[in-house]
C-alpha cells in the first residue's frame, strides 16, 4: 500500500511539474512577442532619430548660410 500512495504522489507531482512547464512555455512566448514588439518600436523610433536629425543639420545648414550672406 505505501508504493501505491508514493507512486500516486509521484504522478501528482509529475501533473504539476507537467502544468508549471506549460505555464513556463506560455510565459516565454508572450514574453518573446512582447521582445519582438519591442524591436519593432525601437526600431521605427531610431529611423524617426535620423530623420529628426538630418532635419535639424539642414536647419543648421539654412541658419548659417542665412547668417554668412547677412553679414558679407
């Protein structure tokens, strides 16, 4: 009787072990998605920083060359 209850133990916790497994695989994949997400904003953000960026060295560019036939 008490190989009974251990094997019965046993298989409980083979179930559980079993359930926290498809818990943990569930959890990685939303956690993969959201890192995906992530790179995708990121991304869109650092072409967002070059064009903001090449905006302001034209807007430098004007500014000086305005300043250079000002004063010349």
């Amino acid at each position: 009787m008490a190989v009974e209850a251990r094997l019965a133990a046993l298989e409980a916790e083979i179930a559980n072990l079993n359930n926290e497994m498809l818990e943990t695989s569930k959890l990685l994949k939303e956690l993969a998605d959201q890192n995906a997400l992530l790179i995708e904003r990121v991304e869109v953000n650092r072409k967002r920083l070059r064009w903001v960026t090449g905006a302001a060295i034209a807007a430098v560019a004007v500014a000086l060359f305005s300043l250079v036939v000002t004063y010349t």
